[in-house]
C-alpha cells in the first residue's frame, strides 16, 4: 500500500545495515569531538544571539540558557556538516556511515511511526509516575517564580521565552530542527554504526548511546533524564527496524516540538 509504504509494510524484518570502516575507537574520538564542536560553536553563536536578541544582556543563568538555545541551531547545522565530512574517514560513504538512507515510507507510514513512538514514550512515563507515585506539579513551571532547580534549567528557560513570541519564534527552530539534527548526528550517526560491529552489538549499541545521551542533560530532573534514555532505546528499536536516522530526527523533532508547545500554553495561560 503505497499509503503505508513498503518499509512499513515489511514486518519486523531489520533494515539497518550501516558501516563505519573508522572502526569504533575512530568512531568515539569523532563523537566526543563533535559534542566539543557544538558547545563551542553554541557558545560563539550564543554570544551573537545576546547582542542581537537579548540587547548584550547577561545578568541572570537564564539568560545564558536562552542565548544557548537561539544558537542551538546554526550550531546543529555546522556540527552535522562536519559529521558528514567525519564519515568520510578511511574511505567511508557518510550516507552508509551516518545511516541516511531515505526510508520508503508513506503518509500513512511516516503517521503510524511518529504516533507509535509518541504513545509509547507517553506509556513509559505515565507508568513510571504511577509506580512510584510521583507528583508531576513539582515538575511543572509556575508563573513568576524560577523553579530551574526542580524542573530543569532548559524547561524554566523555555517557559520564560514562551512569554515573548518573538524570542519562540527564534527558538522553535532550534529545539525541533537544531538539536535533533546535531543529536542524532552523534549518537545514532557515525558512532552507532561503529559500536554495532563490536561485541556490544545492535543491542549494547542501543544502551550505551542511550545512556551517553541521557548524561549529556544531568543538568535536568531525573524524570527527563530518564524518559531520554528510554527515548533513546525507542530510537534504538526505530534504527533497526527502518534502517534510517531520518526516522529518529523526525521522532526526535516532533517531542521536542510538542514540549514547546506545550510550554508556549502554560505561558498563554
């Protein structure tokens, strides 16, 4: 059916075969280079964001945070450019390496996949709040107090900017697009190819890039370390069964989409 595609129609069979002749050691100097390059790259476009969006203002930790995710994503789009050109290592195809392959999926395919993803994140989490009986008002920003210790640096900084459009607008692409791309890139890209050929296997792969990523936000609650774990193995299980990091950016890009949209109403309200 051409609705679904024929990549979705194909059962549970594998479709990830990608390569990276970098080998995994390669392949691990490359990723902690790359997470280098876009803090340093975050950091100079940062300082451009503050003299052109929040008039050279650095008086308080948001600001920072606000000025970091304006240059979210001209960082995101340098450091996935240089994946790509890392790829190419030793003789590497970056579409091979980075698994770009294009899944053949349809409306009805790319549908399924992204609310089958989003309702099982959604499970995880309302499990996990049931079993241990967690109160997720602690975990939600309230209007005209910094709760950044409670609910995270990042959640209180887009609360804050959901309340000037202008500033959400500059953001939005950021935390859809830039992160994401540059995320993926990373974990799901040139490093996940390399780690599969070891003794870790599909399997390992998925949970030590899973946990790699997770520590990369310790600045946040628990509750969203954790759920970035576990979104990190269902982007794992997505890698094997389409074969395509483009499935996983555009998972990736439409929680992050929801979650700012979610903070833009809590704002309105």
């Amino acid at each position: 059916m051409a609705l679904l595609g024929p990549d979705f129609l194909g059962g549970r069979r594998k479709l990830y075969r990608a390569t990276n002749p970098a080998g995994p050691w390669l392949a691990i100097g490359f990723a902690v280079a790359l997470v280098l390059l876009n803090q340093l790259l975050q950091s100079g476009f940062a300082l451009v964001a503050v003299t052109l969006f929040l008039d050279g203002s650095l008086e308080n930790p948001g600001d920072v945070i606000k000025a970091y995710l304006i240059a979210l994503f001209p960082a995101a789009v340098v450091t996935a450019l240089a994946a790509w050109f890392l790829a190419k290592v030793r003789g590497g195809n970056p579409v091979e390496v980075l698994n770009l392959h294009w899944p053949k999926l349809g409306p009805g395919g790319w549908a399924l996949v992204i609310l089958g993803f989003l309702a099982a994140l959604y499970a995880f989490i309302i499990v996990l709040v049931l079993a241990l009986g967690l109160d997720l008002t602690q975990y939600e920003p309230t209007e005209g107090q910094d709760n950044s210790e409670s609910i995270g640096m990042v959640k209180q900084a887009m609360f804050d900017i959901a309340h000037d459009p202008r500033l959400f607008l500059l953001v939005l692409p950021s935390v859809v697009i830039g992160a994401p791309l540059a995320e993926e890139f990373i974990f799901r890209g040139q490093l996940f190819a390399a780690l599969t050929q070891t003794r870790l296997g599909f399997t390992g792969t998925t949970v030590v890039t899973s946990a790699s990523w997770a520590l990369l936000h310790m600045t946040e609650p628990w509750l969203s370390v954790a759920s970035i774990f576990v979104m990190g193995l269902f982007f794992g299980y997505l890698l094997y069964r389409f074969g395509s990091i483009w499935v996983t950016i555009a998972c990736h890009g439409v929680w992050n989409g929801i979650y700012s949209m979610i903070m833009f109403g809590s704002a309105g309200q």
